[in-house]
C-alpha cells in the first residue's frame, strides 16, 4: 500500500513537472535507417533557467532538438510545451539553428532577416510599419550588431551572421529559446556577446535550452545540463548531473580520464 501510494506520489509530481515545464519530452525515438539516433529519451526543462544538451558528436543532441520542433519526424514520443502540444505554443518558442544549415548567400540584408522574426505580427500581406523596423534595430543593438542593419547578409562573418539569427530570435519576444550550438566556430567577442544576451534573456525569466559542445564553459554559463548519447545518460542542476562520472558515462573513451576530471571538477 505505502510502495503504490509513493509511486502515485511520484507520478503526480512528473505529471506537475510536465504541466509547468517549457520543454517536456517523453519517450522519443528518432531513427535515420534502422539505427536510432535518439532512443527513447525523456527530458524536462525547468522553467526560467539555461539548459545545456551535451555528448559526443553523433549523440543525437540536434535531433532531439529538431524532433521536439517537429523539423524531424519522430518514430514515437511525445513532446509538450508550457503543458500543450507544440502546435498550440509556436508563438512561444524561437529557434536558432547551426550557422553551417544556413544558406548564407541568400541575397537579403541583415535587417530584413531580423524582421523575418516579426512574420507572426506582420500577416499575411507583410505590412512593415516604422514599429517593426525600431523592434528589428533594437534587438541588433542588443547583439551589437547595429552598425550592420544594411549589409547583405552573406558578406558577415560566421560571428556576424549568427548574432543576426539570435537577433531574430529576440525579435519574436518567445519565452522558450533553442539554440543549436550557437558558439560552434565564432569568436571570442562573439561568444561573449550571445551569452551575455543569453543570461539576460533569463534574467527576464525566460527560458534558454542550448545544444552546447565546450565542456570547459558548462559550469559558467548554465544552470542544468542534459547529457545523451542517443539514450539520456543524465539530467539535473550542473553542480550534481555534470561529474566524472556521468561524463565517462557519456563519453567513455572519446576523453580521457584525467580531462573528464578536470572539466568536472573545476570551479
């Protein structure tokens, strides 16, 4: 009687959990030919806070992403935010996705693909008022890239550009933020710019997930990781889900012993 009161207990709190968090997955699988890239995973996001998703390369860290943003067709699972199904709170989530899935000589100016983070607001017929020009100028003033408003969008460095795609992200006022490893291949000033943004984007109370690939900077820059190798290996608050040990879980072989112990022992 005590085991099956406790686990109802326990069901209702994952229930609760679900209800409340931006981002709840449960069970999803995520195949490309017969081998899963993502096997059942189950992952919940708490609410106001910056996630990291970290593993190896060939994880299934961009998949479960993009499955969760119905990019890639799952084989099963279920995905939930803010307690509905996506297709009822797209208005809430703002995606950035890899730089290198992006065709950079798509000939529009850096200003009009911040805009493209109004379509919600601009209808059908796309009426750009002096109101949206100032929302897209102030967001590129938030990722210092002001300056850049009348430039084609593929003459910008890697740095640039993916300023410009967060600077669209801004510009849908979301309160659920995806970032697919947004500091892969840019510059220190870059980096620092976007996690500056990032941290007061929670600041504000909202809600940041990135698929993040520098162990070094997990521990200053979030505040839960995700780990996964296609199966979740471990989940919760860096402080007690990034150690050795869930690290070699994740990794095994692909880093040392010594590296693993230094990264998650380093202050």
């Amino acid at each position: 009687m005590q085991l099956s009161l406790a686990k109802q207990s326990k069901q209702t709190a994952e229930e609760a959990a679900q209800a409340t968090s931006p981002l709840a997955i449960r069970g999803l699988t995520v195949s490309y030919g017969e081998k899963p890239a993502v096997f059942s995973v189950d992952m919940t996001v708490m609410p106001g806070q910056m996630t990291a998703i970290i593993g190896p390369n060939g994880a299934g860290k961009s998949t479960m992403l993009k499955a969760a943003l119905g990019i890639v067709a799952p084989v099963s699972g279920r995905v939930q935010v803010f307690g509905r199904p996506l297709d009822h709170q797209r208005g809430r989530v703002a995606y950035v996705p890899q730089r290198a899935s992006v065709d950079w000589d798509f000939p529009t100016r850096v200003i009009d693909v911040v805009m493209m983070g109004l379509y919600r607001d601009l209808g059908l017929l796309g009426r750009i008022r002096a109101s949206h020009r100032r929302i897209a100028r102030d967001c590129l003033d938030r990722v210092g890239m002001g300056e850049f408003a009348g430039r084609q969008i593929g003459q910008l460095s890697g740095g640039q550009q993916q300023r410009v795609f967060l600077a669209r992200a801004l510009a849908q006022g979301a309160d659920l933020y995806l970032l697919d490893e947004p500091f892969a291949g840019v510059d220190a000033a870059t980096e620092k710019a976007i996690i500056g943004v990032l941290k007061m984007l929670r600041a504000e109370g909202k809600t940041v997930v990135v698929v993040h690939h520098d162990l070094a900077t997990v521990r200053d820059y979030f505040d839960n990781v995700f780990l996964i190798n296609t199966r979740k290996v471990a989940e919760g608050p860096v402080e007690t889900a990034f150690t050795a040990e869930t690290l070699q879980a994740a990794y095994g072989g692909r880093l040392a012993t010594a590296q693993i112990d230094q990264i998650a022992t380093s202050a």
